[in-house]
C-alpha cells in the first residue's frame, strides 16, 4: 500500500556524539585559505543575548533578527528553558549553545534575508524540541521553504535525545531570499539556530558523472541540495571551526560494512597538496584528505574483497555523491589501481591516482550523479575494491572522504512530492515505489510499461516549475457535497479541525470514545494491525460486544493522510451500498483521526489469488466476487449524484467477508467525477498503482470513470490468471500483465496463462464472455472502454454460461444452475433491463437487511 513518504536522510548528530568532540576541539587557529562570505546571517533563534561560539562566529539575538521575521500574527514565542543536563555538553559542544534556546511560530512566519549576491548558498537549520510548558515540541509539525524550493515538509522532530541539523544548498536569484516556516494545521513549528551564508562558486560544477549508463550529467545547477551525509573516512569528526566553510564532517565507522577489513591511516597535515586545478581547501579541508580507510593487510595476503560503506537515503530522489581521494599510502607512483562502485555499478574502474594528480598525497576529488532510479532498496552503498586485471600494484583501495547530497525532486522539493504552493506534484508513494522497483530492472519491463515510463518522464520534464500548469491543490480536492460545507471545503482556513470535518458528516454513525477503541485494539497493539496505508494503520479490534470490527488510525503527521482521510469521510459519509466497505463510527478525542470499519473477515482479494497459503477460489466464486466489486464500481460511478472515480482499484482494495461477499474500500484517493455535462474529464496529478494505471490518464493527466475501468480489466486478469499485476522477476514481456493477456489472447493463447488451479472447471463460454469483458476494459482509449454498467452485465452472463453448462452434479449447485437459467433466459439480449436490475440492488443501502446487520448492536 501506499506509505508516507521518507523524512529523508536527516541528518541526524546525537548529543553523545557531540561529548567525543572533547578530544579534538582546540583553541589553536587554522591555517587555511579561509572564504571570505559575502552574505551571512546568522541566528540564534529565541536567544536574548548574541552568542560567540567557538568557532568564532557570532549568532545573533532574537531582538537583533526580529527585522528579519515578519509574521500574519505577533504570536511568537521564546524559550529559553535548558534540558536537564545541558550544562554537561554545553561546555563542550562548539554549537550547542545554539540548541538551548528556540522560537516558536504559530503561523506561518517568514524570514526575508538580503542577498547582496546571488548564487548558491548555505541554509542551515538547527532543532532541538526543548523541554516547555506549554508548548510539547516533540509535537510540532511544519513545513519549510526556502524561496520556492521546499525543505522540509511534515517535518517534526520526536527524539528528545537529539539534535536535528540540516544543510541545504539552495541557489539564490534574486537580491533576497525567503525563508517559510508554515505550521501544519492544529501544530505549530519551531526553530532553534538559522544560517544562511554564501557559498564558493566553485564548491559544486555544473557537471558530474552520471552512473549507468556512464556518462556526463549536466544540469546540476538547476538543482537543490540537500546534505544527506559528509564523512571523513578513516578519521576523527571535523567540526565547523577546523573546515572552511564551516561544515561538519563526521566519521565514517557507523556505516562502514565489515569493518574488520579496512584499517585507517593518516599522514600530518602538512604533507597533503593541494594541486593547482581541481581540489581546494574549500572543496575539502587537510583533515579530510589526511586521513583515510585501506583495506586491511593490503600487500600481505591476498586481499580480494571491497570496502562497503553503507547509507540510507530516501530513494524517491536522485544523490549527488562526492568522493574524496588522496593517496597517503602509496610508496611510489602507480602502483595503486583499484575500482569504484556505486550500488554496484562501476564509477570508475582502474581508478590511478597518481596518474591523474601527478604526485602522491595530492587531493583529487569526483562527482557522480547517482539517479533515482538505481536505488531500490533505500540505501546507497559506495564501494572500493582493488583491480583485478593488473597484476603491477600491491591489491589496495582507499577512501578519504564522502559527500552524499539529495537532488530536489521535479515538484522543487528535497521532502516529499508537494511543491511550495502546496500542490501535490506526484503519483501516490506507493506507486513511485512501484515504479522505481520497475525502473530498478530498467530493460526487463515490458515494452508497455516502458512506454508507460517514458511517457510519465516527459510529463515529468516538460514540467519546468514555470511553465507548469497551476493545479488544483491537494486540499481543494474535496468538492463541496453540498454548499454547507463550502467553507471547510474550499479554504485553506487554519481553523479547521477534524472535530468540524466530523461534525458536518451526517452519516457517520456512532461515536467511539478513544478508551473504547484503546481496549478495543489491546491499545493499538502493533500485533492487531491488519493493514497499513497513507493516512495510519489499520487494527483489528473487538467491541465490547464481541463485535469484530476494523479501526483506521490517521497519522496526524502525514498531511497526505490527512486529506486521504478527509475524502474517505466525505464519500463514505455519502455512499452506502453491500459491495462498498462501510462505515460504523468514529472517534475525534484529543486529535485522533480514527475511524471504524465493518470487519472484513477474509481481507483482500488478492491474498486468495497468490501469495499466501490461502485455498484458491472456484471459478464460480471468482466471478461472484468480480460481479460483487463491479457493482459496487457502478454504483461509485452512478449511484451518487456526482459520480466518484475510484482511482486506485486493486485486488487489495477489494475486500471480502466472511461470506466471501466482495467490497471496494479504500476511498482515499477518490475523486468526485466530472460536476457539469460539458466537462467529462478531471485534470489531476497522476495517482493510482503502477500496473492498474489507465496509459490514457497517464499520457492525458484527465480522469474520467474509464480509468476506473482500465484498472477493473487488470483486476479481471488477475482473477483469470492469479499473478501480479507486474511481477518484475518474469521474462521481460510477462511481466506486465494487461499487455502480456492482451498479446496471449490475440494469439488465441489465453488458455496458455489461466491459473492452472481453474483451468479445467471453468466453461469455455464463461472463460471466453469473461476474457472479452476483460479485454475490452484494457482498450487503449477510454472511449473504447465499455462502462461500469457493461462490465458487470458481462461478467453476469459470464456467470450465468458457467452455470449453465457446469458439470457438477450436487445439489445445491444444480438448484443455482435452475435459477441461473431462468436469469438467462430473462436477461439475454436485455441490457437494459439488466442494468435496471443493477441499480435496484444499488440504490442507497440504508434500511436494507444488510446494511442493519453490520450497522446495528454496535
Ligand atoms: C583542528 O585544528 C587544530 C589545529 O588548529 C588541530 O590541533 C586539531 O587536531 C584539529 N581537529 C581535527 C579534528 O582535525
Ligand atoms: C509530546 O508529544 C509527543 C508526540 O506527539 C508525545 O509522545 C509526548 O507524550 C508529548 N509529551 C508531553 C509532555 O505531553
Ligand atoms: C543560479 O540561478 C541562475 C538563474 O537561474 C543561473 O543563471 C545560475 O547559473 C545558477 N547558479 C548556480 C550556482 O546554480
Ligand atoms: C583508527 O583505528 C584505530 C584502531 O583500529 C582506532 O583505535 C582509532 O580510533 C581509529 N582512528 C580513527 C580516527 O578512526
Ligand atoms: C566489489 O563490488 C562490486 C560491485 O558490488 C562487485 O561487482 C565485485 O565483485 C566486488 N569485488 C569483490 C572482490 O568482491
Ligand atoms: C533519473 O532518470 C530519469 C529517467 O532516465 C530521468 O528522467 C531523470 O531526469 C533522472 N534524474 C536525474 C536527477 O538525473
Ligand atoms: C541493499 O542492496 C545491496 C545489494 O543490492 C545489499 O548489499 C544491501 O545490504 C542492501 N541494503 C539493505 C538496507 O537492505
């Protein structure tokens, strides 16, 4: 399903860590060519007086920046409350002086920075959620933008034990920039220190290397950066007074793989040059390249095995990694080779220092741009090996230090997919997972999918944040159901609360006290979660009655939750229907967003296809459950005045009870259908899953019902052949299973990829009216697609043919096949009077027998 996305990298210094700094911090100055800043500003963020660190630079006070701020409302706060043991690190730590005082904003609150020249600059910001009474930090939760680049979002800092420090390279283009923080409704956010400073021009190129395929990568200057890592391999922590532009460069064991086979060296400082092109002390400072990790008894053995370093990134952006080399081990000239890895792909192979700088211990330094695309299971690993096929060098490899730097995304973000304004810029993050896991085997996808990739990436890149076309943002989503909820609905208004989305739902049923729910779930027992998705997790929970029933907890941090939680309300405040998951009650005490489900006993669909060690379903209950979700497709589509697209039909959103009755769930990412006659589209930001996802939605970014469709044909195959919707592990043009069923049938071959645990029960015609349907959902223009409607007469039929010429002789199946007969016999030819058949069985449930059954003692 679908998950939050990744905080990124923080960049995370524990306050333990700071006490090893005892060691190493000195009075003594440094030498080195120092930058001299045209633009810093520095803040030391509820602090009444200025602070010296001592590192030399000065912070200045509140009073002193408060021409800087300007906020909508005068509601700020200080803190200058101390953590139990500051006094303890405060004497020690160079910055920590910082972390002892905060301001809290209640709105959003901007910083106007003068810029007397433009260019790429440093941001960084400091946070630590201090102890106060009135204000919980822990529970501030805030976005942060720097002009129009986004660099935090739903961004919150839980961890009392450390401070958070983040560095950002963002460039400047005009004589100012702005700084944002916006409070998350019902939050507010919070910062303890500020530095905006310029940076060297020549601190990063234009270009880099990029990995796989090897080749140039131009454009970095269009970029955002973010710092994810910065090590000093093989040495001691340099702390911002012994670097030259004032950054941190911590040590490399932590995330060092086998550290058993590399030893660390160094050489004194004075020993390192600088060469007269290339590195400079500004690009990395002596400490870095003075000190290194090779691989442990080079020369003595056979040492045949890499250096692994090890990193976690969010892998929903593109790193800009830097890695630092100096040779210090070398006795003479060539006789170091060794190979570059970057999550296994060559960086550079034959790597010969000494070659490229003429000289030993002599800085060298590159950059490679590592996409997206090749980081599939959220971590970066940069490895050094010795080369192989030359036998001239003692096998060795080094590394003296490593930068990785996040890329801001397409949306101008460095967290998350929502861009400045707001508007959410991206697919579902479940889908970009998807999409990446697919990306991650590039050639092996199938040529549909890979079209289907193409094309996002050219809506992607024709998406120059200028020439983008203003959407609608994610919040103005939930169209008014009725003109009394216009104001919740419509505005951004910082007032609104889940208690006032709940109060204007009619509908929602009963109220759940947050004690009821906590007993209910064994307080939230991570063992009773049945599921999880964009908003929380979902839990299993027993009502005091004995009443099973399924418990929606909103993750009051993920904004997307919030908003996919809101949809869910709005619809489901609105639709009831037998193949609609419904809706029991809800609970709003102290800021929860929770909300009670029937309990669907037999969970999704898809777990009964494959994958688990579920009995696999007859042919006669996999067409009842096709049947069962359809209808509850078409009465989405129909039945309300509006008409509601779906958008994220699945097999593990179609649910089913222990009857094995089937129900759609999961409305958040619904969307109400075109409001007037002569607009039959909704232009939207993709979302959906990867596999089930209309080509045409995809190339056309408009959603009508035929979307739905497209994924409802997926969903068929699926049933029809048990496997995943993209299974990457197949051969290349199986692995995406709309296009694979599409060619298997035009060859006549559809028999071929029948689960073979059906294959021999069902009736030709049944397969064959059941496949048609099928394929006609997959057409490639939505206008070609049948509707809801016909679908689900299809499918019937379908149902119907294999009642008919069933073979089997028990009872209660020839009594279904009698009244399967009659059914035909009424229906053949008479759509209509089907359909009309449909909507009896589809109107608003409310009062039906079924509906009370799972509504009432509750
Ligand atoms: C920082 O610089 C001083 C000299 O100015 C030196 O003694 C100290 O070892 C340096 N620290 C590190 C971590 O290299
Ligand atoms: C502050 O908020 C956090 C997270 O919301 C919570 O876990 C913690 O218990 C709260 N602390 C206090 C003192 O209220
Ligand atoms: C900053 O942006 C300006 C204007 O877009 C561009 O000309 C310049 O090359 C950029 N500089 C850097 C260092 O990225
Ligand atoms: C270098 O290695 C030695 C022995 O393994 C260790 O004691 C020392 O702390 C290391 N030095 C650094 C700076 O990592
Ligand atoms: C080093 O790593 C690369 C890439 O992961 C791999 O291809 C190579 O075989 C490794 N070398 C050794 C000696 O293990
Ligand atoms: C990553 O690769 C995709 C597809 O090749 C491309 O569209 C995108 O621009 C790349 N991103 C970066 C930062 O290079
Ligand atoms: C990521 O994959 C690499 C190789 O593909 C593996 O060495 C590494 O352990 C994996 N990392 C995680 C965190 O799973």
């Amino acid at each position: 399903m679908h998950s939050v996305s990744m905080g990124g990298a923080s960049y995370v210094i524990g306050v333990s860590m700071f006490l090893l700094l005892t060691s190493f911090v000195s009075l003594a100055d440094v030498p080195f060519s120092s930058f001299n800043p045209t633009d810093v500003h520095l803040i030391d963020c509820g602090s009444p007086d200025d602070t010296l660190l001592d590192d030399g630079r000065t912070f200045k006070s509140d009073p002193q920046s408060a021409s800087y701020l300007s906020t909508d409302e005068n509601i700020l706060t200080s803190i200058t409350s101390f953590p139990d043991n500051s006094l303890t690190f405060s004497s020690v730590v160079s910055s920590l002086p910082l972390y002892l005082t905060a301001r809290i904003f209640t709105h959003d609150s901007i910083y106007l920075f003068p810029i007397l020249k433009p260019g790429r600059h440093w941001i960084r910001l400091h946070f630590y959620p201090l102890p106060h009474q009135s204000y919980n930090l822990t529970s501030a939760t805030f976005t942060v933008t720097a002009d129009d680049i986004v660099l935090l979002h739903g961004f919150s800092v839980k961890n009392r034990d450390k401070t958070v420090f983040k560095e950002y390279l963002v460039n400047v283009t005009s004589d100012k920039i702005t700084l944002k923080f916006s409070p998350m409704k019902n939050s507010f956010a919070f910062v303890n220190a500020i530095e905006v400073v310029s940076s060297p021009k020549e601190l990063i190129s234009n270009s880099a290397s990029a990995i796989s395929p090897i080749g140039d990568f131009n454009g970095l200057d269009g970029y955002a950066l973010e710092v994810s890592y910065r090590l000093n391999v093989g040495g001691p922590i340099v702390t911002p007074k012994n670097d030259t532009l004032w950054r941190t460069w911590l040590q490399d064991d932590q995330f060092m793989k086998f550290p058993q086979g590399a030893r660390n060296v160094s050489v004194p400082t004075n020993l390192i040059r600088y060469p007269n092109g290339g590195a400079t002390p500004l690009i990395a400072p002596y400490w870095v390249y003075a000190t290194a990790d090779q691989m442990a008894d080079s020369g003595v053995r056979d040492p045949n095995f890499n250096l692994t370093w090890e990193m976690n990134v969010d892998p929903s952006f593109s790193y800009l990694i830097r890695l630092h080399f100096c040779d210090i081990v070398s006795t003479g000239l060539n006789e170091l080779y060794f190979n570059v890895y970057i999550n296994g792909m060559t960086g550079v192979s034959n790597l010969d220092l000494s070659t490229l700088t003429s000289g030993l211990s002599i800085p060298y330094y590159k950059d490679f741009v590592l996409n997206a695309s090749h980081i599939s299971n959220g971590s970066i690993s940069i490895q050094v090996g010795p080369s192989s096929n030359l036998q001239a060098s003692v096998p060795n490899a080094i590394l003296n230090g490593l930068e990785v730097m996040k890329m801001s995304n397409s949306a101008g973000s460095l967290d998350g997919l929502f861009s400045a304004d707001g508007t959410y810029r991206g697919m579902k993050s479940g889908l970009n997972e998807k999409m990446k896991a697919a990306a991650g085997i590039g050639l092996a996808l199938g040529g549909f999918s890979l079209v289907l990739l193409a094309v996002m990436i050219l809506i992607r890149l024709k998406r120059t944040p200028k020439g983008y076309t203003k959407q609608k943002t994610f919040s103005s989503w939930f169209l008014p159901l009725n003109p009394k909820q216009c104001s919740f609905l419509s505005s951004k208004s910082k007032s609104t609360t889940f208690s006032s989305i709940i109060s204007i739902g009619q509908n929602l049923g009963r109220f759940f006290t947050l004690n009821e729910l906590r007993e209910a779930t064994k307080n939230f027992d991570e063992k009773a979660i049945i599921g999880v998705g964009g908003f929380g997790k979902v839990f299993l929970g027993e009502l005091d009655d004995g009443t099973k029933v399924a418990i929606k907890r909103g993750n009051p941090s993920s904004s997307q939750g919030i908003n996919e939680f809101q949809t869910e309300i709005q619809l489901l405040s609105k639709l009831r229907h037998r193949h609609l998951v419904s809706l029991i009650g809800y609970c709003d005490e102290q800021s929860e967003m929770i909300l009670v489900y029937e309990y669907m006993a037999y969970g999704p669909l898809r777990d009964h296809l494959y994958g688990s060690n579920i009995p696999p379903l007859s042919w006669r209950q996999r067409l009842e459950i096709c049947i069962g979700s359809a209808r509850g497709l078409h009465y989405l589509h129909t039945g309300s005045t509006q008409g509601i697209i779906h958008r994220d039909v699945k097999t593990t959103n179609i649910l089913l009870d222990e009857n094995f009755v089937a129900k759609v769930s999961d409305f958040g990412l619904s969307k109400a259908g075109p409001a007037s006659l002569d607009q039959t589209h909704v232009s939207t930001a993709v979302k959906g899953s990867f596999g089930y996802l209309d080509p045409e939605y995809f190339r056309r970014q408009q959603l009508t019902e035929k979307s739905d469709v497209y994924s409802f044909g997926v969903v068929l195959f699926e049933v029809l052949c048990a496997r995943p919707a993209l299974d990457p592990a197949l051969p290349r043009e199986q692995v995406n299973l709309a296009e694979w069923a599409k060619q298997e049938n035009a060859k006549g071959a559809i028999g071929k990829i029948i689960d073979p645990t059906i294959a021999g029960t069902m009736s030709k015609d049944s397969l064959l009216k059941f496949v048609e349907a099928a394929e006609k959902c997959l057409a490639e223009h939505g206008e070609d697609r049948p509707s809801m409607g016909d679908v689900l007469w299809h499918l019937e039929y379908a149902l119907q043919l294999q009642g008919i010429n069933s073979e089997t002789s028990d009872r209660e199946n020839e009594a279904k096949i009698g009244e399967n007969a009659e059914k035909v016999e009424k229906n053949t030819g008479a759509k209509e009077e089907m359909i009309v058949d449909i909507s009896d069985d589809s109107g608003l449930v409310v009062g039906s027998p079924m509906f009370l059954e799972s509504f009432h003692g509750r």
